[in-house]
C-alpha cells in the first residue's frame, strides 16, 4: 500500500483520478491515515458539504494481508453533523481488495459542477468513472445488485443510498460483505453525506489479478497470526459469547446494571428487554434460519464472526443481524420490544443508507415530541420511510436527534457536539459518559473502547478510590482504540488482548513481522495519541472548546432510574482528559 | 416485566415437556426474565448458588464473571449475602467496554463505582427466602438445560407471553406432555399456562 487515489470530482473536463506515492503519509493506515489527511489537508472552517472537504476511505495497516481481523476499514472527513473531525468505521469486504490493489487510502476531493451522479469502478490496471443517471435515489441493496449483474460477485461495492445523495447528517456510507449485501456501515457522523456532496453513488473495487500483501518476515508472521486466532478462539468473549450471540448479548447485562436507556432516556430499565435480547435473538434466528444463523463474520478473515442473518418469519432474508446498538436504538430505546421491527428498521437504514445509531436515536426525539407514540412500531418504520422519500419531515429526521430535537422543541436530547450517544446511558457508568463528552467525534462508544490501556501501560495505574480514575481510565481508552482503529483490526480484539497477554504479543509480532519492525506497546501508545492529537488541533482550529466536552445538562439534573443517579463527573476533571 | 417473588399457598401446578434435543435450547431465554428460587437465609451469594442452585463453586470463579444483586453489579460474591426477594443475575464475561467495566472486580469497575453494590453492614437475616435468578448467555447455556430439567417455577403469564412469542414454532419439536406427572395433550397445557399464577416447568431432551 504505498500509493494514495485520489480522484478529484471537481477537476475540469470532468472527474479525474491521480495516484500518488504515499509520500509523508507512510507507515499510517485506518483512522491513523484518514486523520492525519483532514487534519493536513482540510480547511478546518469549510463546510463540510464544500469541495473544500475531502473523504478519505483508507483500510487498516493489515488489510489485504493475511492477518486475521484485519479487514476494518476507516472513511474520515469534515463531519457535518459534528462539524468536526470524523473517523466512521466499518467491515466488509472492499479494505481487503483496496488493500490488494495497493492503496493505502481513496480519497475522493472537489465537488462536481452540477448535480451528476458518478460511479467509480478501481480494478489494478484502471481507474474509470462514469456518470450514471440510473442509479439516482436507488437503496443500497438495488445498487450492490446492479453493480453485481455488470461486474460479477468477486468484486466489492462502496455506496450510498437516498440519505447520502439528500445529504442528510445521518447518512452512512455503506460496504459489501461476503454475500455482496450491503450490509455493513460507516455510519456515524454523516460520512454518506459528504460522499453525496461529491456526487459519487458507488465505488466498485475489484482485485481480480491481485495477490495478497506479502510479510516481510513470513515465519514469524506465520507463527504470530497462529498465537494471534488461537488466542481469539480460546477467550470466552471472543471464542464463545460473542459468536454465539453477537454483540446484542449485551441487551439483558446492560438493562439489568440500570444503565440500558429507554424511551429517550428516561429510565435506566426496559420492560420488553428480554423479547430483544441477544439471547432471544440467537434463538430466534437459529430457530428460523437453522442451526449456526447466528453466528457469521462481517469480513473475510474474521474468526470471531459476532454477526449472523436475519430471518423474517416465513424464513426469507431480512437483514444481518441487527447489533446491540442497532437493538437499542429502535428497540428499547422507542419503547419497541419487537424484534422483526427492529430488524425491519435496521433493513431500512442500511437500504437508504443511514446511521441505525442516529436514526433511532432521533425517532425516541421525535416521540418525545409527540411526532408519534413511544412503542408504536408501525409509526417508527413510517417515520424512517419519510427519511428515505425525503419529505419535509424525512430530512428533519434524517439529519438527526439535535435536528430534530431543535425544530421541535424538545429539550431532552442525548447528543455531544451534535451526535447521538450509543447504548449506555452516561448515568449509570459514568466512566464512558466521561468518554462520550471528550472524545474528538461526539458522542461515540467505540472512541474509548479498547480494553486494553493496562497491558499497554499507558498513564500508569489507576487508583479506584479517587476521582480521577475515571479520566484516567477514560483517556487511557481512547488512546489505546486510536491505535487500534489504525491497524485496520476490528475493536473486539481487545478482549483477549485484556485478559491474555501473550494475545498481546502475538498482535505486536503480527504488526512488527509483516513489517520487518519490532514493535512495544510504547510505539502503539505514541501512535494513539499522535492521533488524538491531530483530531483535538483540528477541532480547535474548527472552533471547539473545552465547553463542547461535555454532556448536555439534563444528564447533571435528572435521576436517572432505578438506581437515581445522576452525572457527577466535574467538568474541571473533563478537561483534564487530555492532558498527558 | 419485573418478576414477583409473591408466593402462593397452593403447590404450584407442573408441566414437563419432553423436546426434541435441538428444540430445547428455545427454553433457555426464559431463564434470563428470571426464574424463583427457595432457598436458605442468610448465606452469601456464592453459598446460596452451591447449596440451593447446585452450581459449583469453580464454575462461579471461571464462567460467572458479571453477578448483579439487585441490579447493581456485585465484585465479590464470597462476601455479599442475599436476603428475601432479591434478585440474582449471572453473566458471562461480556464484550464491550461496557462488559469490562461491569465485570466482577475488574480494572474498569471506577467507571461504575454509582451503580456498583456496596458491602452490607447489617446481617442479610436467617429463615426460608425466595429469590429471583436471571441466567443470561453463555451461563443460561451451560446451566440451563439442568435447570430445566429439574424444573423451574415462573409466573404462569410470563410462561404465557413467552410461548406466545415463539409462535408456530412454540410447541414445534415438543414430543410429550405431562400435566402434574400424567401424561396430556399440548392444548390443556396451553391452557393451564394461560390460568395459573405460578408453574413448575421442567423440559426434557429427547434420548
């Protein structure tokens, strides 16, 4: 990977394709790369929709190598729901082929003259982009179909829907997986809609005549991605719960800590939970779908495989399985305890292309405004279809809970620096509140979710008794996941890597052999917060303030049942996160 | 719904189902909405679970690596005691930072230091308790299928809702039943379910 693409869609004549050598950008990948190419090349008070934004669409420093996990892929830019700096992540198959084909990152610049919608197809020996009028509006699944009749399957698709075209703050950018669905998001942060505001409907890479990346020390790369699988497959949360049941195992954990936020945030506890579980859910697929329906990976190469399909009564195809955010945010989150809605909605989110997280968030908004009635599942799926015609209600929607919140007059609004907060209510464990207030991407659960700062020894260790633990424990986090976002590795290594510190050693050889480098836990911790510390200078320059980390009021005020507490991290402790 | 530790005077009525093998494991959810458990007073955690639940104590050590005690995560069970009407949930270790940082006695447990449970000063108190047990995940997988076979009592309308949830595939792969030890049909235990407050379920596996 020693070349970047970048095809600049304003160029005179028409859109044009560049590639470069990687130049000062060397060594980077994932978040790493796509950061440090905003942060450098960004004018930090553009618009996000301007041409003066650029996405960066860069796979992780493994991808397209044999090492297992390594299939994640990073897509970076002005956010315009944040309005700062974005890193969406997702899996898929196209980091792997884009790995293959030798870039370390896409970068898509500029902005087309009129409102032409592109498609671009990347194989080794060409770079072709077309305009394409019979893609207009169409839902990512007709597009990955179209794209699959014309280039075959073996090829990976990149795309937006209706939402990325309307430029909608929640729209996502979406990838294919092994059965060419579109069903795997970068969703956070309205990444679709930057790739909409530069007038390109999809990507179609293709690797065919491509090998994989070669290690530069091949046996001890060998040797090490044997440790590294053996490792995974024999922890209890990378081996058995989250194969088993996905991530949505965590419906029954979280509910029952009185940490599981319901109906906008009002209670810490769902009645329906148990008909939502991840329990209910591995159940209910295996039981529609047949034995093993639960269980499946989102990329080639993953061993974890904490995805699986989605059955619809009658046994047809509805959707990937839907993960505990996704559950969450339409579930309980709405006062749904349905699960054929819930999959539905998720359904509809990855056709029109959107964020589940920011779109269900937003509908508990709306039915705390009376829009429609916690509960009421017909009323919730209505509501995402309106975003998906883009009516006038739709793009309210559609640009998400602080949006929304703002045109309806609605105060209780779980967002920092305008994006949604995931599943945890930053009541009941106030140690990721501290994260979802300071993390450069609003509020984002995957900022600080890396398990494994005491292994990696950053900041020392933690001492429980005193305050400050938790902004130790939170910068500690963030630190370490930025290095991870970087490695192209999914997040939920982290696990086996806490517990297991041979795990540990066995990612750092793979990091270091396919390299030819020997690589400490030093040299991750030094790569995590060169990153924080392009994505905090960024936001400075974009016109944050310490007074943007933190969470909205209401947190500080409102019990927040069963247990009736509330957010009592002080603001003086929030800003200390940062400093190291 | 939270489940009721009301007792009845009256014995509970019981419903065994034998299931085909791989039908069982359908069963297995109910446990995590919580299943009542009698039981001796004033044990810790760890003891009532070995002496009432039969679960061994090495088994609690390695697999049982989140406890809630009345929805407040608990980090030693060899010192908390449960009293009447508590509610016990047990989990395996769970993803997340979210999972790390209820874990019991982990390096991420300040991040819940509101909602952790505290060490009770005054004695839990002797006699007869119930209690409620909510198995999740891997534990309801592991210890479930024995659960079920001894049987389990639950609410008669949660037992309801929940086959209800199942739809056509709720009595699919069920190959006997038996109402108070004699043998029936699948339509007076439906009905049975619909009409008591209380049940003994026990679920057997085919062979």
């Amino acid at each position: 990977m020693d070349k970047i693409l970048r095809i600049n869609m304003g160029a005179d004549g028409g859109p044009k394709a560049e590639a470069e050598p990687v130049g000062s950008y060397a060594g980077m990948g994932g978040r790493a790369l796509t950061s440090a190419i905003v942060s450098k090349e960004v004018p930090p008070t553009c618009h996000p929709l301007s041409e003066d934004n650029k996405l960066v669409i860069a796979p992780g420093l493994l991808s397209g190598s044999a090492a297992a996990m390594s299939g994640r892929i990073s897509v970076g830019c002005k956010s315009p729901l944040t309005g700062g700096i974005k890193e969406a992540n997702s899996g898929g198959q196209p980091s792997q082929m884009i790995g293959r084909l030798g870039y370390a990152a896409i970068v898509l610049e500029g902005k087309p003259k009129d409102d032409t919608l592109y498609r671009i197809y990347i194989n080794k020996d060409k770079v072709e982009i077309k305009a394409d009028k019979s893609l207009k509006m169409l839902g990512n699944y007709a597009v990955a179909e179209k794209m699959k009749a014309e280039y075959g399957d073996k090829v990976g698709c990149i795309s937006i829907g209706p939402a990325g075209e309307m430029k909608m703050a929640a729209a996502s950018v979406a990838f294919t997986d092994m059965e060419f669905r579109p069903t795997r998001h970068a969703g956070r942060g309205g990444v679709g809609a930057v790739m909409g505001s530069k007038g390109v409907k999809v990507i179609v890479v293709d690797d065919a005549g491509c090998s994989v990346r070669s290690p530069k020390d091949a046996d001890r790369f060998k040797e090490a991605n044997k440790a590294f699988v053996a490792g995974l497959r024999k922890h209890a949360v990378t081996g058995q719960g989250l194969p088993t049941y996905g991530t949505n195992v965590l419906t029954n954990v979280i509910n029952e800590a009185g940490a599981y936020p319901t109906k906008n945030f009002m209670w810490g506890r769902f009645d329906g939970c148990s008909k939502i579980s991840g329990e209910t859910q591995a159940e209910t697929e295996n039981t529609r779908g047949g034995e093993g329906s639960a269980t499946h990976g989102c990329h080639r190469g993953c061993v974890i495989r904490c995805s699986g399909t989605y059955y619809d009564k009658d046994g047809h195809y509805l959707t990937k399985q839907p993960e505990y955010e996704t559950v969450w945010a339409h579930g309980g989150n709405c006062g749904i305890d349905d699960l054929d809605t819930i999959a539905m909605l998720d359904r509809l989110d990855d056709d029109y292309g959107l964020d589940t997280i920011e779109m269900g968030a937003t509908i508990g908004v709306a039915m705390e405004a009376g829009i429609a009635k916690f509960g009421d599942a017909q009323a919730a799926i209505s509501l995402v279809k309106e975003v998906g015609k883009g009516s006038p209600l739709g793009r309210i929607l559609g640009n998400g809970a602080a949006v929304t919140g703002r045109v309806f007059g609605v105060e209780r609004v779980p967002v920092v620096k305008g994006q949604s907060m995931p599943a945890y209510d930053p009541r009941g464990v106030q140690g990721i509140g501290v994260t979802y207030a300071t993390t450069t991407q609003g509020a984002d659960h995957t900022a600080g979710y890396a398990v494994t700062a005491n292994i990696l020894g950053v900041g020392g260790s933690v001492n429980p008794l005193k305050p400050e633990g938790q902004i130790e424990l939170s910068r500690n986090l963030q630190i370490a996941t930025a290095a991870i976002d970087s490695t192209g590795m999914c997040l939920f290594i982290a696990f086996a890597i806490l517990d297991q510190p041979d795990t540990f050693q066995a990612l750092l050889d793979l990091l270091g052999s396919f390299n030819g480098q020997k690589l400490t836990g030093d040299d991750v911790v030094g790569l995590g917060k060169s990153i924080l510390t392009m994505e905090r200078d960024f936001n400075r320059r974009a016109g944050f303030t310490k007074e943007m980390d933190r969470l909205p009021d209401y947190f500080k005020k409102e019990k927040l049942p069963p247990h009736d507490v509330t957010f009592m991290v002080k603001d003086s402790d929030l800003d200390q996160v940062f400093n190291w | 719904m939270k489940p009721s530790t009301q007792r009845t005077t009256t014995a509970p009525r019981e419903i065994a189902l034998t299931m085909s093998r791989n039908a069982v494991s359908r069963f297995l959810p109910l446990l995590g909405e919580g299943i009542l458990l009698k039981g001796p007073g004033g044990e810790t955690v760890e003891a009532f679970l070995v002496k009432t639940a039969g679960v061994s104590p090495a088994y609690l050590k390695e697999r049982v690596q989140t406890v809630f005690l009345n929805g407040k995560a608990l980090d030693d069970f060899s010192t908390a005691r449960v009293a009447d009407e508590a509610t016990l949930a047990l989990s395996a270790a769970m993803p997340g930072l979210a999972g790390a940082v209820l874990r019991r006695g982990g390096i991420y447990a300040p991040m819940r230091r509101q909602i952790s449970h505290e060490a009770q000063s005054q004695n839990a108190g002797g006699g007869e308790i119930y209690i409620t047990l909510k198995l999740f995940n891997m534990v309801a997988r592991e210890l479930g299928p024995e659960f079920l076979k001894r049987g389990v009592l639950v609410p008669g309308v949660r037992l309801k809702d929940f086959m209800e949830r199942q739809g056509r595939w709720a009595w699919e792969g069920c190959l006997s039943v038996k109402i108070d030890g004699r043998p029936a049909e699948v339509g007076p235990a439906a009905e049975l379910i619909a009409n008591s407050h209380w049940i003994r379920l026990s679920v057997h596996a085919s062979g």
